[in-house]
C-alpha cells in the first residue's frame, strides 16, 4: 500500500483550517486577514464548504488572498474580500 503524501500548506491556512473543522474561531490574526474573514457569515461559509468537502485545506492554500476565489468556492453567498486582491489587479 502505497502512502499518501500530504501536502504542505502555509501555517496560516493550516491554523484557519483546523480552526474550522473544531469549529473555533481562529487564533491567528493573519489567518482571518488573508482570507477575509471580516464577520461571523463569512467564518460560517468557509466552514459549510469545509464541512461539505467542497475545499480543501490544499484548495484553501491556493485561495489565500484571493477574494474572488473564495467567494466563488463558497458559493457566492457572502463577499469575501482580503488585502492581496487590489495586489492581484495590477
């Protein structure tokens, strides 16, 4: 049986993560800032895409700063908006 390797992924992301899945506010600031988490809808709608399978932590990492991706990956239902994405415009 082959094993499986685990992907690294920025602690940031790990710490939101398994903020998420313990259902815990997250204790990074960082981690609430590079993924917009600006009120208790958007904490809810990251962990109903988690819960549901529909984002990884792997597919979380690549999401990191990016407003319009997690908008989009939680199903649009709250607007997520982070400091990289005025970067990501230019």
């Amino acid at each position: 049986m082959a094993k499986r390797q685990k992907t690294a992924v920025r602690p940031a992301t790990h710490t939101l993560f398994t903020a998420l899945l313990l259902d815990v506010w997250p204790d990074s600031p960082s981690s609430t800032t590079d993924f917009g988490i600006a009120s208790q809808e958007h904490y809810a709608a990251l962990q109903a895409a988690v819960a549901s399978g529909a984002i990884s932590e792997e597919r979380l990492d690549e999401l990191l700063g990016d407003g319009p991706g997690l908008t989009k990956a939680c199903g649009g239902s709250v607007i997520f908006s982070t400091p990289w994405d005025a970067m990501r415009e230019r």
